[in-house]
C-alpha cells in the first residue's frame, strides 16, 4: 500500500506520536519531526543517513512564532522576514535555550523558515510544536519534489508522505546567517540574490562551490558539502553542450538543457528545463529533470551551464555539486 496521502489529521496524529512524516513545502519534500522529540529527530538522521554535524530547518506557521525559538532578531532579519515569509528564505538566528542541541549540530544558532505551502502551513498552524524538516532524501543524493519521488528513496522506511503536488519552487531555500548584525548568504536557493538586495543592500555569499572544490569531510558552514544533490549517473556541467558532447564517441548520453535542444546521435535522452528561457520554471523542473534522467541506463549527464543571474545562480550551484564525486 502506497504511504502517499493527503489526509492533514493523520499527519498531525503521526507527528505528535513521535514519528516522521515527509511533507510538501514549496521548495522541496521535507523529512519531518517535532523539534523537543528525540526519538523524531534521530529518526530524521538515521532515515537520511545525515551525519549529526549538519544541522536542520525549523519549520514554524508564522512570523509571529519566531521570538519562541530565537534569542535576538537583526533588524534586516526582521526586513528579511517580512519581505519573504512564508517563502523560500532561512534565517539563522542566535538560538533559546529550548531548542534541542540535536538541531542545531550544537551551535548556538538556529535556522528557521515559514514555509510557503497551503497544507503545511495549515499542519504548523494546528500542531503545537514546530517541525524539523530536512529536505526528504538520503544524504547527498538528489532533493525530491513529488511525493513520488519521496516514496521511492524510502519505501515503507517511513509511514506517510503527506501529499501536496510537484514542489513550485524546487530548489531548496536560500540560507542567510548574520556576522555583527550583517546578513550572509550561506547558502544559494529558491531567492533571487537580487531581490534579497532589494530589501538589504548588498549581500556576500560564502561557502560557494568552484570547479576546483574538492569533496570536503566537514565543511565550515554545515550541509555545504561539495559533493550534493547528485543523481547516481556521472554528471558534467558545461558553457557549450554541442562542443562538449562532440568531445565523446559511442556513448549513451543524457543532456539538461536550458532552452534549447541539441542533436547528435549519442543522446539517449534529452530535457529542456524551460522553452521560454524561463529561470522560475528551470528551477521548478531541475530535481525531477535529474530524478528522470538518472532512470535511462545512461554512461553520462551533460548539464548546461545557466545564465549566472537570478536563479540562475543558485541552479549552477546545484549543478556544479551534482557533478562532485
Ligand atoms: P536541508 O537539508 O536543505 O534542510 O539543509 C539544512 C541546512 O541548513 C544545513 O545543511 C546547513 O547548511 C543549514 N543550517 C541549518 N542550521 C544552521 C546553523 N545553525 N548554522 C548554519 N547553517 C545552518
Ligand atoms: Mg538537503
């Protein structure tokens, strides 16, 4: 019997008795638990394989929640917040006492978001705990955004993937951390930079990957392993698709294009992200393009490198550690 279902009060029956229940948010499937739940929380990481360094997302209902978790709010986390909450933007925040150094990978500082997806918000706002919720794949493998693609990393590991559609966003929240009151972006996402810095003026973004990144074993900003997101089929990112793929004989090929497709003999399979050169839609489809792509039996992934603006950013960030091994 399939765990997918889209029925709120079972999850919420779940959750309260200490389980984990994957949940749709609109950037990617969340594996969820109750933050004071031990038991929960060591389920998420012993289900993920996720090494306890690497810390989780709070998950709270409203803006209004946050000063129960939080010590101190910058005044441009506040800007931050009421520009984009409920949406894609995690706050890193100096942390209260109540929460669970299991969360936070013993940091003082805790990230939290509220999450812009109808269903889960309406479970936050009926459970009376906040909700742990790491994105709902194994460790390093790629983020799932369909409750399908959920049920198929975990099978019958889990008891409910509480159904809400194809993730809208797609790719996972962009991450923001503050150094003496100064916002950092820690991790590329779902955000525009540019419309961060509409709100808060120019911004640094650390932790970036390069080419030349090797796999770390601890990074400095937990969970920015180089090697993530990564489908099973060996992945390479590239300015020029024809080029590169004229640089192989024989193989069977996958590409991920942008908006335009190629031809050659050797492709096997081939997904334009958005026709209209859309960067909104190609971050929508990425993960389910990847998931698909790595279904054919292929000997390579050819991607193409994006526009390096807007969520074009954040999806060459995505694609450069998919192609990590
Ligand atoms: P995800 O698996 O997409 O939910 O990713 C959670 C990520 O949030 C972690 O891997 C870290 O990169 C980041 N994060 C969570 N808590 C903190 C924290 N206290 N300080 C810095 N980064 C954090
Ligand atoms: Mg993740």
């Amino acid at each position: 019997m399939s765990i997918i279902s889209k029925d709120i009060s079972k999850a919420i029956q779940l959750l309260t008795e200490d389980h984990v229940v994957a949940i749709p948010t609109e950037t990617v499937y969340g594996l969820a638990g109750n933050i004071y739940s031990e038991k929960a929380i060591k389920a998420i990481f012993e289900t993920k394989k996720r090494p306890f360094f690497n810390p989780l997302i709070v998950h709270i209902p409203s803006i209004e929640t946050l000063s129960n978790l939080v010590a101190y709010v910058p005044k441009k986390a506040t800007l931050l917040a009421e520009a984009f909450w409920p949406g894609p933007i995690t706050l890193v925040l100096k942390k209260k006492a109540i929460i669970p150094d299991l969360i936070t990978g013993g940091k003082d500082t805790v990230a939290v978001r509220v999450p812009n997806h109808p269903t889960t918000l309406e479970l936050l706002r009926q459970l009376d705990f906040p909700l742990a919720a790491p994105s709902a794949n194994p460790f390093s493998s790629i983020s799932p955004t369909t409750a399908q693609h959920v049920e198929s990393y975990f099978k019958d590991a889990i008891k409910m993937v509480l159904d809400g559609g194809a993730c809208t966003s797609g790719i996972e929240s962009t991450i923001i951390g503050f150094e003496n009151d100064e916002p950092i972006i820690y991790r590329l996402g779902s955000t525009a930079i540019e419309d961060i810095e509409a709100v808060v003026g120019p911004i640094e973004i650390k932790n970036t990957v390069t080419e030349d990144s090797k796999q770390d074993t601890i990074p400095n900003a937990p969970g920015m392993l180089a090697r993530h997101y990564a489908p099973k089929t060996k992945t390479i990112l590239t300015d020029h698709l024809q080029d590169t793929l004229n640089t192989y004989t024989n193989k069977r090929i996958g590409i991920l294009a942008f908006n335009a497709e190629i031809e050659n003999a050797q492709i096997k399979a081939q997904i334009v992200l958005s026709q209209n050169g859309s960067l909104t839609e190609a971050a929508s489809k990425l993960y389910d393009a990847l998931h698909q792509l790595d279904t054919f039996q292929l000997d390579l992934i050819i991607a193409e490198k994006f526009p390096d603006y807007g969520l074009g950013k954040s999806i060459n960030d995505r694609l450069l550690r998919a192609t990590k091994s």
